[in-house]
C-alpha cells in the first residue's frame, strides 16, 4: 500500500514510500524509496528489528532510506536510495514464509527496490529471498564481501583523517580502540593490525573479542569502557547513538571514525567534538565502502582491487570532506553535508534532460521483466563469486 507520509518529519520528499502486511506469516513491512537512479532501481538494506511503535519504523526506514541517497550520491553508484524496515524481533518472527510473503511485496514495486541485507538479517536470509524475488543481492555463502569493503573504506577513511589530524597516514603504532567486533570491526581490526596499529578491542560478547584479541596480539577492555579509553582513535563499530552528551565527555581520543549508522545521538554533537579538537568522520562517508561491492562487483574480485576501489572512492570522499572542513573552519559534518547537497542538485540537473528522463522510463520497463532483473542479479552474483574465489 502506498502511503504518503509528510507529517513525518523525515519525509523529505521520498519519491515513494509502502507498507505492506501479511496476516499469516505476520509480516509488517516499510520499504520507503527516497530515490530512484538513473538505471531506474534504487537499493538498500533490509532491517528486521522490534519497534516500540510503528512510527519509530517509519522513521527508521525515511531516515535509513535518505542515507542511502546519500551513500550512493557519494560513491557515483547508479541507484537511487532505499531501505526496508521489517517490525518485529528477527529471532521471534524471521521464517521461510515472511521472507516469501515480503519477496512477493518486493516483486510489485516492479525493482524500483532492490534488497540488500541489514541489521536483523542475513546473507542467507537474501538467498532464500531469492526464491520469490529476483530484486535481491543475491551474496556468496562464504565470504561477505560487502562488510569487507566497509571495513576497508573505515580504514580509507582513518588513512584520510589520520594524515590530517595525526601528521602521517602511517598506523604503525598508533592507539585504535574498536567498538563492537562483528563483521565489519572484525575485517577492520585485521586490517588495522597488519598496518601496525595498536589495537584495544572490546564488545559485549567478551568471548568473541578475547578471540580475536588472542588472533591479533591486542588487548581488551570492557564493552562499557572502550569509549572512555585513551586511544589516537576511537572505531565505533557496534550501534548507533553510542555518543551523547554524558558519554562524548568520557571519549579520549584525537579522532572518531566508524562503521555504526548514526554514532552521535544528536547531530550538534558534531559542533561540541569540533570545539574539543576531536576529528569527527561522518558515517554516511566513513561507511560507504559496503555500496562499492553492490555497485561495482567487476571492480572487487581480488583483494588487490578491492583495496584500490576502497581507497579510490571513499578515501578521496573523505579527504575532500576533511579538506573542506578545515579550509572552511566548519564540521567535517557540514562539510560532508554540503557535498552532498552539491552533488544531490547535480544529479537532479542531469536527469531532467530529455535522454536521462527516456533511459529511466525504459530502464523502468526492463526492470519490470522478471527475466531481465534475473539474468542481471545472476551476473552479479556470478562475479561476487569470483570475488571469493579470489579471496581464498
Ligand atoms: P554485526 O552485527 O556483525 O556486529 C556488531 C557487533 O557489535 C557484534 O559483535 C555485537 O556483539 C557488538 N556490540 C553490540 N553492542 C555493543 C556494545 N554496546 N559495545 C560493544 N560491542 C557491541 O554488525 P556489522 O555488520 O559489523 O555492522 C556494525 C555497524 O556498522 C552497524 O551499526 C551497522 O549498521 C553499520 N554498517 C554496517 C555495514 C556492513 O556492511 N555490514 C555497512 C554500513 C554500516
């Protein structure tokens, strides 16, 4: 059902937001589009998680879906921005039948969304969403290769800030604290110890930071320390919201960059680390690597590549940004925002022309053909593949 919710405040003129509902496998479902790409799609992830009430999912999928616009925006990619937001505990109510039941809603959007995964689900979830939709990154079974390219555009991103903020991009030495050790702070952590960071690892399932800790050679500290600790770097890699006003006085570091959707809690606080000297990566810039393995899978099929695309696309964004910002005296977020906005009017000027307007409208209706999304997800799958061969 196509709703219109503009007495939302993030509404912010999505081009098309649905609810859909499926009493017998208990389905209840956002998927909101803030924009549609050149090519006629837009992508984003599928987030399954327990709301207090349904208006927190809405905003959740208005702000995640505008993220992603923005995500895209920054990485070039040829999609438009969406998210998907399922209500209800993945644990309760994740089946094979909710995944059928939201496949078959996917399929009447015609692929104007395409699903990735998200918080609440998996990989394999996409592979039995596959089944019932052919709007789906469809991913290999062993080696997540979007969350590496995250981590390796986090690592782009403290390469950047590092040179800024620290005189060197050389991290041999230098003190990272890493928050939450899942799949991306994982591959990150890897990545930062084969450079010569000192790391300092924590998450709230001590079993799997002693592990890794154990794997690396780093040191622990408790989940509910790891922000307060001394460090040149402080990697949020857990949830979101991590830094409000009490917890932003603990932090001891010289500069924030993450994974985590959202770590300030408000955007001012963006203002208040400035003003104590502390370098501030924007998430929607440090965390945009992800999008780089759906939107050029040819260009990540060996680790070599995929190190190069990382440090092509997000390490040059994140310069630009940290250069604006310091040559403006402003917030590498209002840097990062302005970009945005800059490239946003950009994108919007060019397809107002007659040959864009004509490609949408009839890549719109190659989309529509079920056949055609399969043979093009198939192909994608098919060199994501390659990329995990390559990867060993
Ligand atoms: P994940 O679920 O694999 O890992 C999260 C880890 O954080 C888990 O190990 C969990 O135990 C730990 N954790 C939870 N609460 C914690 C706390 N309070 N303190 C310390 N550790 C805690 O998730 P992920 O895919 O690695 O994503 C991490 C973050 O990055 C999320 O916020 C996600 O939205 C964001 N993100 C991920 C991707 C991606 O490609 N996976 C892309 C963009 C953004």
């Amino acid at each position: 059902m196509l709703i219109q919710p503009e007495a939302n405040p993030h509404w912010d003129e999505h081009e098309e937001v649905h609810f859909f509902e499926d009493a017998p496998s208990g389905l209840r479902a956002y998927i909101a589009i803030h924009s549609i790409g050149p090519l006629g799609i837009s992508g984003g992830g599928t987030r399954m998680k327990a709301y207090p009430r349904d208006e927190d999912a809405l905003t959740d999928a208005l702000r995640l879906s505008r993220a992603m616009t923005h995500k895209m925006l920054l990485t070039g990619a040829s999609s438009g921005g969406a998210k998907c937001v399922i209500i209800g505990d993945p644990a309760e109510l994740k089946s094979e039948r909710l995944l059928e039941a939201l496949g078959r809603a996917i399929n009447t959007l015609d692929g104007r969304f395409v699903a990735g995964a998200d918080v609440g689900t998996t990989n394999d979830d996409l592979r039995s969403l596959a089944r019932f939709t052919p709007y789906v990154e469809r991913t290999p079974p062993t080696h997540d290769v979007g969350s590496e390219m995250t981590a390796r555009g986090v690592l782009a991103s403290m390469l950047a800030a590092a040179e800024q903020k620290l005189g060197s991009r050389d991290l041999a030495g230098v003190r990272v604290a890493v928050q939450g050790l899942g799949k991306v702070g994982a591959s990150l952590s890897r990545l930062l110890h084969e450079r010569g960071a000192e790391l300092v690892l924590a998450d709230v399932d001590t079993e799997r930071a002693e592990a890794l800790a154990k794997d690396l050679g780093a040191g622990t500290v408790p989940a509910a320390d790891v922000l307060g600790e001394e460090a040149d770097i402080f990697s949020p890699c857990a949830l979101g919201d991590v830094i409000d006003d009490d917890t932003l006085e603990r932090l001891r570091c010289r500069v924030v960059v993450g994974a985590a959707n959202n770590p300030l809690a408000r955007s001012a606080l963006a203002e208040t680390l400035h003003g104590r000297g502390i370098l501030f990566v924007p998430d929607f810039v440090a965390n945009i690597g992800g999008v780089l393995a759906g939107a050029y899978p040819s260009e990540c099929t060996t680790e070599a590549r995929r190190e190069r695309l990382a440090e092509r696309v997000v390490g040059s964004v994140a310069r630009e940004v940290l250069e604006r910002a310091s040559a403006r005296d402003i917030t590498p977020l209002e840097a990062a925002t302005q970009i945005t906005a800059e490239r946003a009017r950009a994108a919007k000027q060019k397809s107002a022309g007659l040959p864009q307007r004509a490609t949408r409208a009839l890549m719109g209706r190659l989309w529509k053909q079920r056949w055609f999304a399969r043979t093009v997800m198939s192909a994608r799958t098919a060199l994501s593949n390659r990329a995990v061969a390559a990867s060993g």
